[in-house]
C-alpha cells in the first residue's frame, strides 16, 4: 500500500484494487452437463449492492457522517465509481469516518479478488 499501515488504505490503493478486480473479467462458469458460459459481472451493478450494503450498515444510526456520506454517493451522477474512490483520501470527512469507510470498502472490494482467486 502507499500509506503507512496505521492509516489503512488510501483511496487511490482502492480505486486500484476495483479496477484490477479478477471478478470483472470475463470467466467461463458452469457444469460439465451445461458446458462453458461466460460470465461478466455488471460493475455498475456491484458499485449498486456495495453502496447498498454500505448504506444498510451505517444507516442504523450508529455512523449517520458515513450513512449520509453514502446516500450522497448513490444519488451521485458523472462521477465514476473509481474517481470517487481515488477522491476519499480528500472527502469532507472527520478522520475516524474516513478511516472506517476506506476499510470497510477495502475489505468489501478486496473479496472480489478473493471470490475469483480462492483466496481471502
């Protein structure tokens, strides 16, 4: 990572890591009696369920800085999952918030190499 270990992840380490998703390349899927198919993850669609899980999480009232944060981002237009990604190390919030939204979304992003590869 380019930050120190304390600080966790940067936004631009994240917006790297989504990119270079193995789960968004193209891979074969299904049975022997079925043959091969194709399978392409939407990622407009897994940006969707990763903010809807984001939102779920904070919105309980425990993290309303990041629920609205998140609600922000989803009602959002023009700005790419990545580019808002690579922005957080810059978002309008306090340093514990920051800190909490970069690692649950390198956590969350990060099991899609995870899903692919086997690892986690």
């Amino acid at each position: 990572m380019s930050e120190p270990a304390s600080r966790g992840p940067s936004g631009h380490d994240i917006a790297k890591l989504w990119s270079e998703a193995p789960a968004f390349m193209p891979h074969g899927g299904g049975c022997s009696c079925a043959g091969h198919i194709d399978l392409h993850l939407d990622t407009g669609a897994v940006e969707a369920d990763i903010l809807d899980y984001l939102a779920g999480r904070y919105g309980t009232g425990v993290e309303p800085e990041l629920a609205d944060f998140v609600a922000k981002r989803i009602a959002m237009c023009g700005v790419t999952f990545a580019v808002w990604l690579a922005s957080l190390d810059t978002a309008p919030l306090s340093p514990p918030a920051a800190t909490r939204l970069k690692a649950d979304l390198h956590a969350t992003i990060g099991s899609l190499a995870g899903a692919r590869s086997g690892s986690h």
